[in-house]
C-alpha cells in the first residue's frame, strides 16, 4: 500500500505487500522488500531495505556521504531483514572507496537520533541506543550494545557481542566481549550477560576471563600477554577471535582497565 502523499521515482521498487506512509520521499535507486513499513516523512534514496523492516517517521536514508572527497559517485546503502530504524536516524550511503557501501544487517535496531556515517558496516543483531553518532568506515560486530550519545572516530571497530555504556567515545577498537564505560570505555569485563543468552558455557566463559585478565593487565604488553594466553589457557573460538582482533587492529585496542580493575566472572553465578 503506498500512500497518496507520498512521493515515488519511477526507477524505485517496492514490494506489492510494503507500506509506504504519508509524505514518504523515495528518491532514485531504491529497492524496498516485503512487508517492510516506511510509516511517514522519511526520505529514502540510493538504498536496499530488505523484508520486514521498520522505517520510522524523518528517517533519512542513502543521502550523500559527509566526504569532501565525494563527487556524485553511484554508491548506496543495504539494509537486511527485520530491522527497526526510529526517528530522525541518518544513514548515509558510501563514499567512493571501498565497496561503496554502507551496510546495516538483519534485526538490527537503531534507535533515535542515531547516525550511521558513510562505509560503516554493523552485522546482525547490533543495537545503537538514541544518538549514538559512528564516523565514516566503523565496523560494528554481531550482537554489539552501543549506550546513548555515545562518539565512535571513523575506521574503528567494535567487536562482536560488546556493550558499551553511555556518553562514551573511543579513538581505538573496542575487544569483542567486552563491558565498556568511559570516555574512552575501558574494559571493566566480560559481557557475561550477552555470552549466557548465546548459550555460552561456564567453562568457556571462565577460560574468556582469564584471557580477558592477561589482556588487560599492567604487568605484561600485549604480546606478552597473547604468549601467555596461548600457552597457558585452553584455546576456543572466542579466545582466538579475540587474539585476532588484537592481532589484526590498526587504531590499536583499547585494553588497559581502570585502577580499580574488571569485575571477575568468579562470583558471577
């Protein structure tokens, strides 16, 4: 159903079964999927929105990229499935590097205000609490917390399953798994709560604490403290994704925890 107000470019696509609201604009170079919802006044161009989808009234979508480097180059936005987007988010589309993509993926919720700059990347399941604000090129993992009015600086990384509390802001990458609070969000432990809900066992998630610990300790530089990790402590997937995005960062990774250290998993259950 698409509402007599609203107001189509003849090159868009739009599931028989969507719903585009009152006073909708959607502008060159769009594809909408089934049962997704634009519900009013958004602006939408340059963009791929997948099924199911919530498109909240002043939404803006696939606009021009904040890069003074931009000259009109046919870049886009894609959007997966069954993802909730509020009011007054912006999503701008890619510069021309990369792939020319900015990508949001399925059941993501990108709450008000929110902004996704040019060439960001956030995986399935991420959730960006009302005016979080993402520099152009962040990757933001599977399953990532981001608290409200929180700054993150373009090329960043978030990894997967972290959670960072709000009013943050960070330069460098933030460790998968991690609970984060300040400015910037050093580690303070492991997001227990998220690796229980995932079915993580107790004894994986007490191996992920003590590499956590070695980490984020002042006794030993992070190459040290992945020698260690690796020779002492059983290895799993979350250990190695963690090595890895330590091993692999370019901005650096923030680890070093406030004096008053990480809240262990010890008495956690």
């Amino acid at each position: 159903m698409i509402d007599k107000t609203a107001i189509i470019h003849p090159s868009a696509q739009i599931a028989e079964d969507a719903i585009i609201g009152p006073y909708v604009v959607i502008g060159e170079n769009v594809k909408i999927g089934s049962k997704t919802r634009v519900i009013s006044n958004a602006h939408i161009e340059y963009a791929e929105i997948g099924e199911r989808c919530t498109i909240s009234p002043f939404t803006t979508i696939g606009s021009e990229p904040q890069d003074l480097g931009y000259k009109g180059e046919p870049t886009k936005v894609i959007i997966g499935d069954d993802t909730i987007i509020k009011e007054n988010v912006t999503v701008h589309r890619g510069a021309a590097c990369g792939d020319f993509t900015t990508r949001i993926g399925n059941k993501c919720l990108l709450m008000v205000g929110s902004h996704v700059a040019h060439n960001c990347v956030l995986d399935d399941q991420v959730i960006l609490a009302n005016l979080v604000t993402l520099g152009g090129h962040v990757h933001v993992g599977f399953g990532a917390f981001v608290g409200g009015m929180s700054v993150f600086h373009q090329n960043i990384r978030i990894g997967d399953m972290a959670i960072i509390s709000g009013f943050s802001a960070s330069r460098q990458d933030i460790l998968p798994y991690s609970k984060g609070e300040g400015r910037p969000p050093v580690p303070r432990g492991l997001n227990v709560v998220a690796l229980k809900r995932r079915g993580v066992s107790q004894e994986i998630r007490t191996n992920m604490n003590e590499a956590f610990k070695l980490l984020i300790s002042d006794e030993y530089n992070t190459t040290q403290a992945i020698e260690k990790i690796q020779a002492e402590i059983p290895t799993n997937e979350y250990i190695e994704k963690m090595i890895e995005f330590v091993k692999s960062s370019k901005r650096g990774v923030l680890l070093k925890s406030h004096k008053s250290g990480h809240e262990s998993l010890e008495s956690e259950e």
